[in-house]
C-alpha cells in the first residue's frame, strides 16, 4: 500500500516539474492562485517523502523551481 502510494506521489511531482517549466515569468501573476496549489502540493508531498533519501534531492529541486516562479 506504501508502495502504491509513493507510486502515485511520484507522478504528481513529475506533473509539478513539467508545470514549473512550461510557466512563464508574465504568466505567474496570471496563475498566481494555481502557483499558491502547487506550493500546497510540494509541501504535502515534502511530508510523504521525507523518509525517501533517494528522492530528497529530486523534492528539493521541484520546492526551488516553485520558489522562482513565486519570484
């Protein structure tokens, strides 16, 4: 049931990155509410994950991406 879940989790961050590429810097006060779920989103999933070293690293780089984006 772990398993299956750090499955699912694994694909919602995947969906996080793509979003913190495609956005655009004149796009961010447009989407600036949709921005605020993301963040919700990587905080949660900063909590599942934590216990997961080998992902550590990947979490950290998509919390970096949100936080330029917030910029």
């Amino acid at each position: 049931m772990v398993m299956q879940q750090e499955h699912h989790n694994h694909l919602e961050l995947g969906q996080v990155q793509v979003l913190g590429r495609v956005q655009e810097p004149e796009q961010v006060h447009h989407n600036h509410q949709e921005l605020e779920m993301v963040q919700e989103q990587v905080q949660l999933l900063g909590l599942v994950w934590e216990q997961d070293h080998h992902n550590r690293q990947e979490l950290e780089i998509v919390q970096v991406q949100v936080q330029v984006l917030g910029m």
